[in-house]
C-alpha cells in the first residue's frame, strides 16, 4: 500500500559537517535533581579534554533541575562525543544544544 503524502514540509541538513571547524557550544540537560549529577556531567567534559567557559543550575520542582553548560570551541566530532556519552545516564532526562550567540 502507498501512504498518502501529507504536508511534508523539506529541511536542509548540514550532511558533510567539516571536522575541522571549532566553535563553542551550549548543552541544555533536564535532569533528575540529585547528588553528584553535575560532577558526572563535567568529568565527562574534562575526559574529553574540554574546557568549561561557563556552567548554571536551577532546580525546577522537587525532582528536576536544568542545567547549562558552555563549551570552549569544539570540533563537531568532539561535540558529539561528549553528547554520546551524557545521552545513556539514567538521570538525563532531555538534551538539548542552545542555539549560539556567537556571530
């Protein structure tokens, strides 16, 4: 059978993102509040030999909290690296990168 085609609205994808361009990004984590989260969050980010220019944290109800944390510039393998192995802990709820502020 052939599905009908609904309003499919197309996207362009940066398919071929070179390795070699380095910028900094923004991660956004909604997580589970509790001890020793963003210790395990950073060494994460310091294993991968990454620097952390700025970080925040704000609980958000009794059992999730938000936190931000901006990266020194990355190679996009780097990034995604590090997005890999923050996306399997149990207490990560939502990840998300910001968009950058930078020009």
């Amino acid at each position: 059978k052939k599905l009908a085609q609904s309003k499919i609205i197309p996207i362009d994808v940066s398919w071929k993102i070179s390795k070699k361009i380095s910028r900094s990004h923004i991660i956004h984590l909604h997580v589970i509040d509790g001890t020793g989260i963003l210790f395990q969050v950073t060494k994460i980010i310091k294993d991968a030999g990454v620097a952390i220019i700025y970080s925040e944290s704000a609980e958000n109800n009794k059992n999730d909290a938000d936190i931000r944390i901006k990266l020194e510039s990355v190679t996009w393998p780097v990034f995604h690296k590090i997005i890999e192995k923050l996306r399997p802990l149990k207490f990560v709820k939502q990840i998300w990168e910001e968009p950058s502020q930078e020009a």
